[in-house]
C-alpha cells in the first residue's frame, strides 16, 4: 500500500509525529456536522496515517476555543486503536457494509460512519471526493485499525524514533519517565517505600520473579508474608494459574492485610496450600486474626457481562434517540446493567472494606486467574480506606502498581489487535466509573478531577504508552526486544525500548491544560484555612442536600432509604417511600453486621481524610455525563453544569493563592512574585488582578468542556424535556420498580 511521510504542510506540527506516515488521503471530504442540513458541515482532506484518522478542515467554526490542545491530536484526529466499527454506506445502491483488515469493498463509498471506542460517531461523506480515492481511504482505515501484531501498533514506532538514534542515544532531549513522581512498581525499592509506608512490617519483597522465571505474568517484584521462604514459594508457585503466587496489595493500620491470589489449579495440593498460605498471612497479623476468604468469580459479573452491559449502554448514549418521557430513557439504562454492575463492585469493596476495618482481619481476593475482578476490587477498598491513595501521583502508583504491573490484560481487554471480541471488556473503565461515583459523592476528598479521570479513559485508545498497551511486564519487555532488533535500535543497558507512562501527562497536554486535573476543592492533609486572622486546619462535615419538592429528589434526612421523623414528602412516589420506612423497620431486624457498620458509618460526620463508604442506594448513583454523553450535543447544557461550580471554585482557589502570596510577602517570608502567580497558577481559571471583581464565566464553556461535541451525529433537541432536567444535575429515580427493592 502506497505510504508518504507526513509534511507541515499535510497536517500541522504541533501534531505530526517522528515515524508517523499517510497512508491514503482523500480530498473534498465532507465533515457532518448537522443532522439534517450540511451548512454548518466542514469540508476538508481526510487522512489515515499509520496512527490516526486526521480531517483538516479548510474552514473551521467559530466555537473551538472551549477544548483543551492535545500535543498527540488534532480536534478532528481520531487514533486508530480507537476506532470501533468501520461502516462504509452507498446512498444510491442502498448498500452498507462494514469493514474489517484486508477486505474488498465492491461500491464506491459515499459515506463513512466512524464508531468509536469513547463514545464518538463521525460522519464524513464524499459527495464532491473521487470514488476511488474515497474507496481507498476507507479501506485504508479499516486496515490499519485491525493491526496483526502488537509490534503493529503505532507505539513501537513512535518510541523507536522519538527516544533512541541509530546509535541507541536518547534523542530531542527526553528521557521516558524522567522526573515522573508516580512510583511505577517495577523496581524493589517501590515496593520496599510502600511496605513501610503501610507499616506492613511481617512482609517483605521477593524477587524469584527476576527474569520471569516463575511466572509469566507476574511482575519481577512483589511482596510476600516474611514467613514464607523463597524456596516454598517456588515449590507452590506450579499449584497455581499461570503460577500467580498470591499477591499483597496493601495493610489496614490494625495489621490485617488485603491480598489478591489467583485459584489453586492442582485439587490434590488445593487444601495443603491454602492451608500455608492462610497460615502465613495469619502470623503477618500481630493478633493473629483469621483470614477471610473472598470468591469474586462468584459474587461479582464476569468480563463477558460487563462487555454486554457498555454495548447497550453505548447504545442509549449516542445511537438511540432521547425520548420526551424521561422514564422510557432512564429504564433503557438501568436495563443495560451498567449502573447496577458498578454499584454491584462499590458494594462488594464496602463487605471487604468492614472486614479490614471492623472485624480486623486479612483478606483474600480470590479470582480464577487474579487478572480483572480483583484489580477493581482492591484499588477501590484502598481508595475508600486510605487518603493517600486520592492524591494524583498516589492514586496513579495505585493502578501502576494493581492493574499494571499486577498484569490487566490492557492489550486483550482493550482489543487493541481486535483479534478476539470474546477477550474484549471494559473492566478499567467500569473501575474509573466506581471512582467516579466515589468522587462524585465526596469531592473534596480526591486531588484529581472528573476531568482529569475522563482523559484518563480516553488514553487507553492513545497507544504510545505502556501503560495501557501490553498484557504484563514481560509482554512489554519481550515484544519490545523483539521490535529493537528487527529496527537495528541498540538498547544499550537498558535492554529493551524505554515505553513512556502515561502518567507524564507532559507529552499530552500543556502545564496550563494539566491544571484542569486540580481539584479546588481538595482537602489534604496539610490543608488550611485562615479564620478570623488565625490559621486553622480546614475540616468538614457532612453537608445536608435539599432538592425541589418538584423534582423526585432524596430527603434531606434520608440515611440509606429511610425517612426521618421530620420529613414530608409531598412529591410524587411518595406512598412508596412510607412503604419504604416500613419496611426499613423490618430491615433492622435482620441487620447484619456489614450493613450496621455501613449504618453507624452514615451516622456519623465524615472525615475526609479518614474512611469512605458511598452510598449505595441506586438512587445515590449518577450517570458520568462528562464520558458517555459528553459527545452528545443535544445533552450539552451551555455555560451550565459541573463546570460552572469549576469555574467558580477556581477563580476563588487562585484568588485565595494570590492573597496569601502578598500576605507572605507583607509579613517578609518567602512569597511568589505576584509577576509569576499567573504562570504557577495550580487552576484553569484565574482570578482578576482586581480581587474584588468576578470574572463572568467564558462564553463558550458548556457542560462537556473541555471535550467538543461537534461532528456527532445529531439528533432533535431535548431542552425543556424531563431529560434535560436529569442531565442538568436533577436527582430522578430509575424507576418505581427499583426504588421499591432498593437495598444496600
């Protein structure tokens, strides 16, 4: 096939790559933009590259100031490990046709519909372009999109060039992961800060790992009881899946620790080895507490019934028409499963949670392989139990370390080859969903922001990371040995390409852009506030939320589905909430445990730097408009929604900063020179140089920034519907139904 190396003059420079090459273009390409009418339409040449389907416009609109400048694409690049389903439609012949890596295309193409894996659909139509360059384009997307091999992926390229010269040098000056404050896991020391660090003090690292000699799937290093000797590990390590030795993920303040293990494949050695394993992880325990076992395969979805719920979901999203009758969508997506599936996770994280926290014992997750499920699990009981974990650089050392190095399938899961539908899952995106609805419930509590997760997501589909890229450690070092050879690169000591994390967010987005990922509202540790001329630490208590008596919103008072003494419900659906407080009578009778030390929980101020449980009443679970309808024009709310109280918090956060600057420097300490606060500004949004005025938000900001709607398909508006008012923030139950059997 026919390939050029990119110029300036083809695509801009900001986003041309090193080894970066067209491999077909078409001109006179028409960008949907409209529904019905093509005058808001851009025309322009659609390009396939080997990294990405690129359109350059030769006009533009004149709303694109609201997105964020991504240095890897452009505002209409799609990456190629992001594109879903290739369609190839004839007006004319009434033929429609979808493509797959090395297929014939019979018709000349006169539209292509682009479905893609974070929710977009483009459009693009050839009407004016020439049937056989259009026919080429298209095929060429289908094509390159379906990679044979992993070394196919655009990755490998792009770290040959752009990190190692002929001769094996560090190139433009960069170094992959230089400087980077996210601890990666792939070295002792890692480990050893984060034992400490946890005061796992009966634990140690072990290295038999070395060289992927025991198991191929399991990182070089991990940590293991102090009473487990290397040589009984090697002896065990075969009764195993894939010999994933049990593995420690982190230890609660009362000793009891959370380990994750894959099951025992040999029946005749199952009783002996849980026995030692259980044996050991019990004398870790300075009480000697039991240890809890955890099945996951039985209790949580399997990976083929979380693929089948995001399908549907995408479905209703972005392809199914908005009804008028809020009740018909909202029962479309509680049929999906998705929303019940996370809180089917955040549930399964609060019974292990109470275990390491009320009962004060170890516990083991316990999944066929230790690959899916217990990633999820054991990020999420960490994020609830531990502050430190909701840091930025904290939290992204907790997927490097239980998703990375931990061995998630990335390459399988995200069907980066597109090789097998029935390995294909998005179990780290139902994750970042659970973080989501943890975030969503205490905001303050987390240093990142809900935008800062959505590009998160969207990084999965930008494969020149290692992060998301390979299936384990010794896929990445393998397959990028392999790679150096077959390019002539030398590797010099390090043996294998240097991938970059995703985690140097550098190489994405402009420091000015990365302040989007600050909180505002974030309390650490350190945190202060000044009151009254005297610095105080800065606490919280649970804030009371009142909702229009015209909406069906919760109770003020509402403490897990039951009313208080003061409330009266003059809404709809109000007979079945006194229902619901009688039968919330018979509940405490056969409370459990768990459920009564989720009560006590509820009861109590929150502190958030200490213990977190959300709620889990299907009621207290939203939708994360910002990734599955932010695509969507018709579900935009302009200058509204979340980012609104963004720019507001913001403008207030850097307005704090700069009076404390000047304060320090009235006082004579060591201040920022207000000529730099605008540079060093943590926040998106900066303050007036007059303190007292407020900025106006922008406007073109609406509730999808900084993502831009425009090239979906469209459909007819729903502003003014029911809809509107639940995309708008409005708590609305799925169903009657459903809040008759909602439990915790």
């Amino acid at each position: 096939m026919h390939v050029k190396y990119l110029s300036r003059v083809q695509i801009s420079a900001n986003h041309s790559l090193l080894s970066e090459i067209v491999v077909n273009e078409a001109n006179f390409v028409r960008k949907c933009i409209g529904a019905e009418s093509c005058q808001d339409d851009l025309w322009g040449k659609l390009v396939c590259t080997n990294f990405k389907v690129s359109f350059i416009a030769h006009n533009s609109l004149p709303r694109q100031r609201f997105q964020c400048t991504h240095r890897l694409l452009g505002e209409h690049d799609i990456p190629l490990a992001c594109v879903e389903q290739v369609v190839t439609v004839n007006d004319v012949k009434g033929k429609q046709k979808i493509l797959g890596s090395n297929q014939k295309l019979k018709f000349n193409p006169t539209e292509l519909i682009l479905y893609c894996k974070d929710f977009r659909i483009i459009r693009f139509r050839f009407d004016e372009a020439g049937p056989e360059s259009a026919k080429k384009v298209c095929l060429a997307i289908a094509h390159y999109s379906h990679p044979a091999d992993p070394q196919l992926l655009f990755g490998f390229e792009y770290v040959g060039k752009r990190y190692h010269g002929s001769t094996g040098e560090r190139v433009n000056g960069v170094d992959p992961g230089g400087g980077l404050q996210t601890p990666l896991f792939d070295c002792s020391s890692d480990w050893d800060r984060e034992i400490k660090r946890t005061g796992a003090s009966e634990w140690r690292v072990c290295t038999i790992n070395q060289g992927y000699f025991i198991s191929p799937s399991l990182p070089e290093f991990f940590v293991v009881p102090v009473s487990l000797a290397d040589q009984d590990l090697k002896q065990y390590a075969c009764c195993f899946y894939s010999q994933r030795i049990p593995l420690w993920c982190w230890n609660h303040s009362s000793g009891s620790a959370l380990v994750r293990m894959s099951n025992i494949s040999d029946p005749q050695q199952q009783r002996k080895v849980e026995q030692r394993i259980s044996s050991a992880i019990t004398k870790s325990h300075p009480l000697r507490s039991d240890v809890f076992k955890s099945d996951l395969d039985k209790n949580l979805p399997n990976i083929q019934d979380i693929q089948a719920a995001l399908l549907k979901l995408r479905q209703i999203c972005v392809i199914d028409s908005f009804e008028e009758s809020e009740e018909k969508w909202l029962s479309s997506l509680e049929s999906s499963r998705w929303m019940e599936y996370v809180r089917t996770f955040l549930r399964h994280a609060v019974e292990v949670v109470y275990m390491l926290e009320s009962r004060h014992v170890s516990v083991i997750l316990l999944e066929k392989e230790d690959r899916d499920l217990s990633c999820v699990i054991s990020c999420l009981v960490q994020l609830m139990c531990d502050p430190h974990c909701r840091s930025l650089h904290s939290f992204q050392g907790l997927i490097q370390k239980e998703w990375v190095m931990a061995g998630h399938r990335f390459l399988d899961r995200c069907n980066h080859l597109k090789r097998n539908d029935k390995e294909e899952s998005p179990v780290f995106l139902l994750f970042l969903d659970c973080v989501w609805q943890l975030w969503n419930q205490y905001p303050a509590a987390f240093e990142f922001t809900e935008v800062y997760l959505t590009v998160l997501g969207d990084s999965m589909w930008v494969p020149v990371f290692s992060t998301f890229l390979f299936n384990c450690p010794r896929q990445r070092a393998e397959h990028s040995r392999d790679f150096a050879s077959s390019k002539s690169i030398h590797l010099g000591q390090d043996q294998a390409l240097c991938f970059p994390p995703v985690w140097d967010w550098s190489q994405q987005f402009s420091l000015k852009d990365q302040t989007l990922f600050n909180n505002p509202l974030y309390v650490g540790k350190i945190a202060t506030c000044v009151q009254n001329g005297t610095v105080k630490t800065f606490t919280h208590r649970r804030s009371k939320k009142n909702y229009s008596s015209t909406l069906r919103g919760l109770p003020s008072a509402l403490r897990n589905g039951s009313l208080g003494p003061n409330d009266t419900l003059t809404r709809r659906n109000s007979l079945m909430l006194r229902l619901r407080s009688d039968l919330s009578q018979v509940r405490e009778q056969q409370e459990t445990p768990s459920e009564r030390f989720v009560r006590d929980f509820f009861s109590r101020p929150v502190d958030l730097q200490g213990l977190l449980l959300p709620q889990l009443l299907p009621s207290h679970l939203s939708v994360w408009k910002l990734y599955f309808l932010r695509w969507v024009p018709e579900a935009q709310i302009p200058q509204g929604g979340p980012i609104t109280a963004f720019h507001k918090l913001s403008v207030l956060t850097d307005e704090i900063e700069m009076l404390q600057n000047q304060l320090r420097q009235y006082q004579g300490a060591a201040g920022t020179p207000n000529n730099l606060h605008a540079e060093h500004s943590k926040m998106y949004f900066k303050a007036t140089s007059t303190p007292h005025q407020s900025p106006a938000p922008p406007e073109y900001l609406s509730s999808s920034f900084p993502f831009s709607p425009v090239g979906n398909l469209c459909r007819p508006g729903i502003l003014g519907t029911p809809l509107s008012k639940l995309l708008n923030g409005a708590k609305i139950w799925l169903s009657t139904e459903t809040l008759a059997n909602e439990t915790i």
